[in-house]
C-alpha cells in the first residue's frame, strides 16, 4: 500500500489526498483526529515520525497549521498528516502519549508557535530559557527577528532523584574541550548514573525566522551553517526541496558530484569520529593523534576542491557551483586512498587492543525498541538495530545508480557505532571510487546546473547526512521563503542520552556523549 492508499483507508482523514512531486502524500484531519491518526500511521501501519512541525497561517484567514510527516520507506514516499488550530487557541491533543518521538517536536512548536499539545507528559520549555518573557513565540509571523526583549526569569525544574548516597553532578554549559555549550544534570549513587537530563538550546541563532523573506540563493549560507560540520548534506537536502517546487531536473554529473561532496563529507567525519571515540574518549592517544592527522588532509582535499575546508559553497540550486576537472578528481582518488588505507592499518590495532575494547563494549547501550521510540537516526539507529538510510530508502542525488549497503548492528553500544562507522567508511570509500571514474568519464554529459526559478510552492528535502536523515520542509511564497522547516537529526537523537546514560559510570559518560557527537548548533537553529 502506497502513501496515498493508505491516506484514502483512513476514516478521519478529509477529502482527496494531496500529491506532491517529491513523492509525498498530504491528507487534512480535524484537530481532534490528529493524534489517533498519527497513532495509527506508526503502530498500525509500522510507520517511523520523521518530522513534526507548525506553520503561522493566520495571514491567509487561517489559523495555525500543525503537519507530521512519516516515511514508507518501502515504498520510497513520504505521508504528511495537517490540520488547522484557530488563530486564538491553537490546542490539539498531544501526539506523544501514542508516539514517542513526537516528544521534542511538540514542546519546540509549543514555545517557538505557542501551540499546545494537551496531555504532553512533559510542558516544560525547550528552546526559550529562564530569560524569555512569558507569551513570547519567536516564530510567529508578527515577531520581528530584532525585536528587544525584557529580562525575565521563569524557573526551569531539572529532575531530581532523593535517597540517601544519591547527589547531583552539574556539567556545561561551558565544557572543559572545544565543544558548544550544553548543560547536563547527573543524579548519581556512587559513580552510577541513575537519571541523566540535558538542557540544550544556548546557541539559538534564528535560522528559520531569519530565513523568511529570503530568496532561496541567499538562505544558502545560513543552511550551511545550521551545522556547520555538515555543510554538504544540509545544502543538498535544502536544494532538493527548492528544486522540487522549481521541477528542476539536475544535470547527471552535477548529481554524481553532489554524491562525491557527502560522501567525501562522511568519510571525513566518521574518521574523525572513530578516532575521537577510541582516542581521546579513552587515552588511547595513537588513535586520536594519528586519526586526527589524517583527517586534516581529506580537509586541506576539500580546500582543494571546493574552496574552502568545510564542503560549503559547492552544492547549489539548480546543481552545483563547478566542475571538477580530471587533475582534481585524480587528486581526490589519490588523497582518499592514502587516508583509508593508513586509516584502516590504524583501525585494526586500535580495535585489536583488549584495553580498548573493555571500554567501549557494554557501554552506552541503547537498545533496538527504545531506539524505534524514540525515532533515532543514523549511526544511533543503525547501531542498534533499525535498517534505515534515506539514501536507500528515498534516493536522491545519484544514489538511485549507486546504490548503497545499510550497515547495522544490533548491540547498541559504543563499540557498535564504533564498528557502523567503520563499515561506513569503506562503503564511502568505495563510492567515491565508482563516482570518481564516472566522473572522469568523457562521454558524460558536461552540464552541471539547470535553471531553478520557483515562485509558489511546497516541499519536503532530505539527505543521509554522516550524523544520520536530514529533513527539510520549504514554503515558498513570491519566490521568497514563507517558512523553512530545518531537522537535523541530532534534534531527534539528543533526548537517547536519557536511555543510554543511566546504569553506567560518570567517567564513561564522555564515551557515550562522543559515540553519538551530536550537533548543539544543528539543534538549536
């Protein structure tokens, strides 16, 4: 059953779905059906929550529109649910009782829209902190990005767990490494975890508000910069909403091109990745001195390539912004090559270590039902069993002709999404090696842009970014965006800490923190 059949089975849903180029189903549902709709669609139907977001219609006559979206990946579509909330009490019942990973979803749209989910078993703020006023939703059409806000200080209860030998450990903001700022309160017995909670969002930067009224060509930096680690992956999927709503056909080589910056993105991070994990996360310094060593070449490659050290610039609407020419794609075999196969030599003694791997194996264990819950994404998914990659299960780019091997595992621990990294790797290295001599094959047709000039329109964008499923939703009004809605997948993967922290040690809660590396920034936009 296809997204469209299955929208058309639902009792609640009104009238005739709406189709969409990109391959998405939209049914409307009454505010009061939404939940049981959602409810259906992920235990009845299977289907994983992919995003959750609201929408200020109130410019139209409307209200405020609320959207879910769930994947078949089967059947390589999308099914969006919407309904409308009045202008003046936007209230639905929550989602998140009958789905789980609706949990952030609901309380962002919440502070962010003021809509209320009643019945969410948690109502505390998200995004806003102790100094924003109350009645304050930055992302309302009539809240101007400059506009001077008072000081206030609404109270923020952290959990807390009593008992005698039971005391609280407060980590961050500011953290002892070059990180970005992210609180966490340990209540622990001993050096045993019993609870961990993490309180994010102090690098709020505005993207999406500061996106509205923007052409697409100008939103390009800011997308870039969501996460700024993950500049390619981000600018595809935010490219391929836009080029949707165009019916922009990308040039061939142009696609494959797009497939090499990624991929090249994901060889790097994930050897940066293992190397932080087993390095610097456990002492085993060879690891993290020789790993990091490597990477900054595969870095000083993307300079070459592109401009620049971080993928950016390169992916455009439309295509891409240059060819690369015969010396430059034998430059980047050559670099890739080298670096896997120094990389590899490296892998096999750091994983053949026994002090090492006492470490890493049974630590941070998430497993594969709380995983499907809680809607994890990527390396955290896939490590723990759930066979999910948008670029097997919603190609896009060039994947369709290259395709992809899912790597899982079903241990969930950090070892495990050591091990998925490394697999991944070499299933990069391999694509990189097929694009590459497609590439430097002359008959290829030279094209690497097409005209792509939207006016009006709708769509959802995605990638298989390194981290895990990046998934965008564009509105475009008059050529500019009306809204942009911007996932990264660590937004869905931040709340696991809450599973996988409890039962170990403290000292073990930096291996945990490195075996997911999730972005503070690509959270809190």
């Amino acid at each position: 059953m296809n997204a469209e059949q299955l929208l058309r089975s639902l009792n609640p849903v009104r009238g005739q779905p709406r189709l969409f180029r990109e391959g998405r189903a939209t049914g409307r549902v009454d505010a009061g059906d939404f939940a049981q709709v959602a409810a259906a669609l992920h235990h009845d139907a299977g289907l994983p929550l992919d995003l959750l977001f609201a929408t200020d219609d109130r410019a139209g006559n409307l209200g405020f529109g609320l959207h879910a979206v769930f994947a078949l990946d089967a059947a390589h579509e999308w099914l969006e649910i919407v309904t409308d909330l009045p202008p003046d009490t936007p209230r639905y019942p929550s989602v998140t009782e009958a789905v789980m990973a609706a949990h952030w979803y609901e309380r962002y749209a919440q502070d962010m829209f003021g809509v209320i989910a009643e019945g969410h078993p948690d109502s505390r703020r998200l995004v806003l902190h102790e100094n924003m006023p109350p009645g304050v939703h930055p992302l309302r059409k009539d809240f101007c990005w400059d506009t001077r806000l008072p000081r206030a200080a609404e109270p923020y209860p952290m959990g807390h767990v009593a008992g005698e030998g039971v005391f609280e450990i407060p980590v961050g903001p500011i953290h002892a490494g070059i990180i970005e700022p992210g609180h966490f309160r340990f209540n622990v017995a001993g050096e045993r975890i019993i609870t961990l909670e993490g309180k994010l969002f102090f690098t709020h930067k505005g993207v999406e508000k500061l996106l509205e009224g923007r052409s697409p060509t100008a939103a390009m930096p800011f997308v870039e910069r969501v996460s700024g680690d993950a500049a390619a992956s981000h600018a595809l999927a935010f490219c391929q909403a836009l080029e949707s709503i165009a019916w922009c056909a990308v040039p061939r080589r142009a696609r494959l091109l797009r497939v090499l910056a990624v991929e090249l993105e994901r060889f790097t991070m994930h050897l940066h990745d293992v190397a932080n994990i087993c390095g610097m996360g456990t002492g085993y310094t060879l690891m993290a001195a020789n790993g990091f060593r490597v990477k900054e070449r595969l870095q000083r490659l993307s300079s070459r390539l592109f401009g620049n050290r971080f993928f950016r610039g390169f992916i455009v609407p439309g295509g891409v912004a240059r060819d690369l020419t015969a010396a430059e794609l034998g430059d980047a075999w050559t670099t890739i090559e080298d670096a896997w196969r120094e990389f590899k030599a490296l892998v096999a003694l750091g994983l053949d270590s026994d002090t090492l791997r006492d470490r890493l194996e049974t630590t941070g264990v998430l497993d594969g039902e709380a995983a499907r819950a809680y809607g994890a994404k990527g390396i955290a998914g896939r490590a723990s069993g759930l066979d999910r990659d948008a670029r097997r299960d919603h190609p896009h780019a060039a994947y369709a002709e290259s395709p992809v091997t899912v790597r899982t595992r079903v241990e969930g621990d950090v070892f495990a999404r050591v091990r998925v990294r490394v697999d991944e790797m070499a299933d990069a290295r391999d694509l990189l090696h097929r694009v590459i001599a497609q590439c430097s094959n002359t008959t290829l047709p030279p094209d690497i842009m097409a005209p792509c000039d939207a006016t009006d329109g709708e769509s959802l964008g995605w990638a298989e970014g390194w981290r895990g499923q990046i998934l965008d939703w564009v509105r475009l009004k008059g050529g500019l965006i009306d809204r942009a809605v911007i996932r990264d997948p660590s937004f869905c993967n931040w709340p696991l800490f809450a599973e996988i922290g409890p039962g170990n040690i403290v000292p073990d809660f930096p291996l945990c923190n490195k075996s997911l590396n999730l972005s503070y920034s690509g959270t809190d936009l």
